[in-house]
C-alpha cells in the first residue's frame, strides 16, 4: 500500500522518526552486553545460537553462528528487532533483512503490521453484517486480563484469555486445544498456544502473527477461519516469517494471500480428487519420516511422461497434492524432505513448463518448508538436469540438496531415516500402502 500524493518531505521525516533514533556509534558497543543470542543466521538462514567472539572498537562486536560457523554480529536496530547480521574480515553490515526491508517500505510510504490491522479494522466496522461493536484497536492492544466477549453475527473465532478455550461464535461452542493422549507423546508444536505460552512469548514474531491471525478483522476473516488448521501450528507460522527475512507486515500480507490462493487453486478438495490413474504410475507418492518427525515423499523422474499428462498444469497440481498429502502424515513438522529418485531418468522426462510453474508456487505458496532433497544417483545425466534447474532455486534452496552417487544413497538416507522408514527398493522395510495412510498428529488441534 502506497501513499500517493504524500509529500516526499513528510515521509522522510516519518522515516527519521522511526530509524534515527535507535542509531548510535559502533564504539559504544564495547559497553553492551556481550553475552550470546538467539536469531537466524544471515548466513545459513537457519534459527540458533550466535556466541560472542570478540569486541569491536571501530567495528561491531564480532559474533558466530554455531549452526554454520560463520561471522555475524548484531544489527544496529538489535534492541528493537533482536537479528543478527552478516559480518566478514572487511566489514559489517549495519542492518539485518527485516530492518533494511523496512526502510525501504517505509520510504515508499508503505505502513507496519499495526497500521494494516488497524486499517482492516476500518474496513470490517464499514462493512455490511459485520459488527461494528467489536472493538478491534483495543483487541490489537491485547487486554488480556478481561474476557473478550463475541455477540452474534461477529465474525471472529476469539480466545476466552483466561480459560485456555477457544470461542467459536457460530455455533457458540467451546473448543479445547489438542491434548496429547498417552499413545502420543507431548509437543510444544503440535499444541495450540495457549493464554500462558501466548503472554510467556508475546514478544516473539510468531505469537505477534499467532494473535494477529485470532483477532483479524475485515474481509479475510471467512479464509482466515476456514484455514485454522494451518495457521494454528507454530512450525507453519515460522516458516512464513523466515521467508519474509521477519518482517511481520510482509508476512500478514503473505499469509492472507496465500489463504485466497488456496481458495482460486482448490487445495480444500485436492486430495479428494481422482488421481487414479497418476497413483497406478508410481511417480510421486507419499513416503517415510525421519527421526525428527518431519515426513517426506519421493518423486520418480523417470516415471514423469509430459505426453500422458497432456499439460504440465495436471502435473503440477498432482505435485501439489502429493506434498498435500505428505503434510497430512505430520501437519506440525517443521519441514519436509524429498526423495528424488533419477534412477533411469533421461532429458525426456524433464518437463522444463512444470519446472517453472512449481517453482512459482512453491517460493510463493509454500515458502522454507524443504528440509533436505535427496537426489540419487548421480550420473552425467542427473548433473546435467541439475545444472540446468539449480539457476532458478535460491541460493539457500540449493544448499539443501545432497546428490548422492548410487553406492551411497543407502548409507545417505539412513542418515536422516530410519530402516522402517525406506522402502525396501532402497534397502528398507518401509511398508508405501501405510506410510500413505500415517498420521503423527492424530487429534486436529484446531478441532
């Protein structure tokens, strides 16, 4: 959202508002506090610990990641954002993602998280059959040591704060979060936040997105409700706000758009399709998990026939069902794992058009959710397909695939799974019919 017609003075001095302020000499870091922090890593973009190094006296604090070892040091903004940044021999710089990010919206006069909220708000008050009793600035400013009342006709699913309930005000029915049974061990992710998680981590990015999700007002509340049972696992909001570098406003935007795609591609009855005759081939189907409980689905390239598909849009959707699926056997997993099998693969069976077209959608609409693609065997003719896909990935996508040559895709898989959990063409004993059919997550915690 763009502010047409605002002077380009005004919008500087919002600009110097927000981000003079917090500004200070290098030199004064030696006096604050050194000790380590937790943020994503500039570097590896992977969540963890930054251990001080040395001190800096022209320079910033000089800090690693220990996930990847590489130097990083703090941004500037690090009392209000709380990143780290890259650093190296030569310099520093001086602002993560999410800080540089918001400079430049701010200077196109683009507006924060709250501002969208509170313009959402407007519009839900304005519109037809929406009440206009609920009061969604003083929601927004979370009042949460009195009960947030929801009359009839409203159209917010809203937590009772005080009851670790959650109010449905359609049919006026109190829900609690999945409990574990005793068949299913306890897991923070798997588990809805609750009144207590919710105030221990408020200032946490993915509560503020979690809480923004439960009161957002407007049009998108319908898409906002029917997809619930996404947004309340804290894995999958995670995954949004590491693909927009932590900036909660982009994340909001994306998160919202990403709600109406689903709605204009028919995710909702994807896998209730007839998909018949694409299962009997065998080319992609849902696979093992790996020890941290993260599922995974194998993709058979040399089963892949354009001709028998007729268009690559059938073969890009049956992809996104398959994933569907593989989401299914464990929605709270932090990410998930693919096994791509070349294994008598040739150019025939590469179909550059589906290429595209599912690396459209999944940089959009499922963004940071591979966790490691096995590519297997390598042959000159596996390299050559790789090097003509991996200059479209991102750098960060392409650092998550392992090819391995055949006498080591055994051992490669075993790395990461189990014996039961790869089939026995590769030297399992995983069962495909049941691996089909598992689900880790047995009671929907949005239910």
């Amino acid at each position: 959202m763009h502010n047409d017609g605002v002077e380009p003075e005004i919008v500087l001095r919002e600009i110097s508002a927000l981000f003079t302020a917090p500004f200070r000499n290098h030199s004064e870091d030696v006096l604050e506090d050194t000790s380590a922090f937790e943020s994503m890593c500039p570097h590896c973009f992977m969540m963890g610990s930054h251990m001080f190094v040395s001190k800096g006296f022209l320079r910033k604090h000089e800090y690693c990641c220990l996930t990847c070892s590489d130097r990083t040091s703090k941004c500037v903004r690090f009392q209000y954002c709380g990143n780290a940044t890259k650093s190296n021999f030569l310099w520093d710089d001086a602002f993560c993602e999410s800080c540089d990010r918001s400079i430049q919206r701010a200077a196109a006069g683009d507006v924060d998280l709250e501002k969208v909220f509170l313009e959402s708000s407007d519009n839900n008050n304005q519109s037809v059959g929406c009440s206009a009793s609920v009061d969604a600035v003083s929601i927004w400013n979370g009042d949460y040591k009195s009960s947030a009342s929801v009359q009839e006709g409203d159209s917010f699913v809203c937590r009772t704060p005080m009851s670790n309930q959650i109010i449905d005000p359609v049919c006026h029915q109190s829900h609690r979060p999945f409990e574990p049974t005793h068949d299913q061990p306890a897991c923070a992710d798997q588990v809805e936040p609750d009144h207590c998680e919710i105030i221990e981590n408020a200032n946490k990015p993915w509560c503020t997105i979690y809480c923004a999700l439960v009161h957002w007002p407007g049009e998108d509340r319908v898409h906002i409700d029917r997809y619930r049972h996404l947004w309340c696992h804290r894995a999958w909001i995670e995954r949004w706000i590491r693909s927009c570098g932590g900036d909660q406003a982009w994340t909001m935007r994306r998160i919202l758009a990403h709600f109406r795609w689903r709605q204009k591609f028919r995710v909702d009855t994807i896998m209730d399709e007839d998909w018949s005759d694409m299962d009997a081939r065998g080319e992609m189907y849902v696979s093992g998990v790996d020890r941290e409980g993260c599922p995974s689905w194998t993709w058979r390239g040399a089963l892949h026939d354009a001709a028998i598909n007729g268009s690559p849009d059938k073969g890009t959707r049956y992809l996104i069902c398959t994933m569907e699926r593989a989401w299914a056997v464990n929605p709270s997993a932090e990410r998930l794992l693919v096994l791509s099998d070349a294994q008598g693969a040739s150019f025939g069976n590469y179909e550059h058009r589906m290429f595209l077209q599912c690396l459209d959608i999944l940089s959009e609409q499922y963004p940071d959710q591979l966790k490691t693609t096995f590519f297997f065997p390598a042959s000159w003719t596996t390299q050559a397909i790789a090097a003509m896909g991996f200059p479209f990935l991102h750098p960060e996508t392409r650092q998550r695939f392992r090819i391995l040559p055949q006498h080591q895709v055994r051992e490669g898989l075993f790395s990461a799974f189990g014996e039961d959990q790869v089939e026995s063409r590769l030297g399992g004993s995983l069962c495909l019919a049941a691996a089909a059919r598992r689900r880790l997550l047995e009671e929907d915690p949005a239910a």
